[in-house]
C-alpha cells in the first residue's frame, strides 16, 4: 500500500484527545490505499501533523507505529523510529509489524529487538487489511482499562524474561504457557533460536515447531 516514505525518526508522540469512534492517523497516510481501508473499520481516521513518530492513536494513551513491507526494507531507519517511540511518555507504545515473504529476516530481528531491549509492544499482521480491527481492539482495551498487548506478566518475573516470554508469543500459535515451557527447556534466546524444527517438536508438535523455526530463521 502507498503512503510516504520513511525519511526520518520525527519525535516522540504525545497524549492527545481522541473523539470517540475515530482514530488519530498521521498525515503520512492521507490519500493513500490504507485511508481507505481505515475509513471502512469501525473507527474513522482522523488525520493529524502532532502525531511525532506514530502512525496512528486509537485511544489518547496509546500510540501505535507501523512499519510496512516497504519499510521494512530499511532497517536502520526502522530501528531509529522504534527508538523514538521507546522515548513517548505514553503507558501504551505499539509497533505493528508487516510480515510477508519479503520482510521475514528484518521482520523477525526487529520484533525481538523491540520488545527485548525496549519494551515495546511488537504485533505481526500478515496485510494491512487486518489493521482496521487491530486498532479497534486497541481502543477498546483502553477504553476497559485492559492491558496491551504483551503486558500482564507476573510482576514478580525478571524483566528479562519477562520481556522474552512475551516477544515469544507474538510467533503465530504459540501462547505463553508453551512460551513458558521453551525457556524452561533451552535456557536462553540463543539457544531457542538456534534449535532445530526437530529439537522443538517433542514440546510443541511438528507444525508449531516448524513455525517457531521460521520465525528466528526465515
């Protein structure tokens, strides 16, 4: 989908006011195919130029980074803007993540790196068709009071660990009990991301396994 190009990291959004029913949506998206696919979701876009470095907020204390297949393709200018997001005095800071054939390898090494060295949220979505709900399901865990995404853990847990558990559970099929049960068994993150299809199998079954494979090696 067209939108404009990653120039640069801007600066870290802020709380704003979101009318109920809309959605704060950065002027990069104006005009573009994913506007349109926005305006058919349950919330309306709401286009703004004080957004910083976010994309989107479904609710005035989240702020929401996308980073699309394009995107991706740059993955210097993509950590930069993670870092930037990392800095928003904001409780609720997501990166969503395009992941397609083409963005595998960057895909996989930003994920971790944003949700283990910055704590952020780090959701995959296979389209940006998918988005509309995503943001939606955002602004009504706010509006309830919920935890994001990722969030939950108990707090007595290393954050360490805490924060690898959780990027674990972003891999497709894998929740956090089974998450849970691979640290257990490999120890690290090294040694789960080095392990074949064949080590993890006898803990998840072939086609988990298989999945947990690709997602550290592409």
């Amino acid at each position: 989908m067209s939108g404009a190009p990653l120039t640069q990291a801007s600066s870290p959004p802020r709380p704003q006011p979101v009318p109920p029913g809309r959605v704060l949506v950065s002027l990069r998206w104006q005009g573009s195919e994913l506007a349109a696919v926005l305006r058919a979701g349950t919330l309306r876009p709401l286009f703004s130029d004080r957004l910083g470095v976010a994309d989107f907020l479904p609710a005035s204390d989240t702020a929401v980074l996308l980073l699309t297949e394009r995107d991706l393709m740059s993955p210097q200018l993509c950590r930069r803007r993670l870092v930037t997001l990392a800095q928003a005095s904001m409780p609720h800071k997501v990166a969503v993540l395009e992941r397609t054939p083409v963005t595998a390898a960057p895909w996989s090494e930003l994920q971790l790196e944003a949700a283990l060295e910055l704590r952020l949220a780090a959701l995959p979505v296979g389209s940006l068709a998918e988005l509309p709900q995503l943001l939606a399901e955002l602004a009504a865990a706010a509006e309830r009071g919920a935890p994001q995404p990722l969030a939950g853990r108990p707090a007595d847990e290393p954050p360490a660990a805490r924060r690898v558990a959780a990027a674990l559970t972003a891999v497709p099929g894998l929740g956090a009990k089974k998450a849970d049960a691979l640290l257990a068994q490999f120890g690290s993150l090294a040694a789960l991301s080095a392990a074949a299809a064949e080590q993890l199998a006898p803990l998840l079954g072939p086609a988990l396994a298989q999945t947990v494979h690709q997602f550290f090696n592409g």
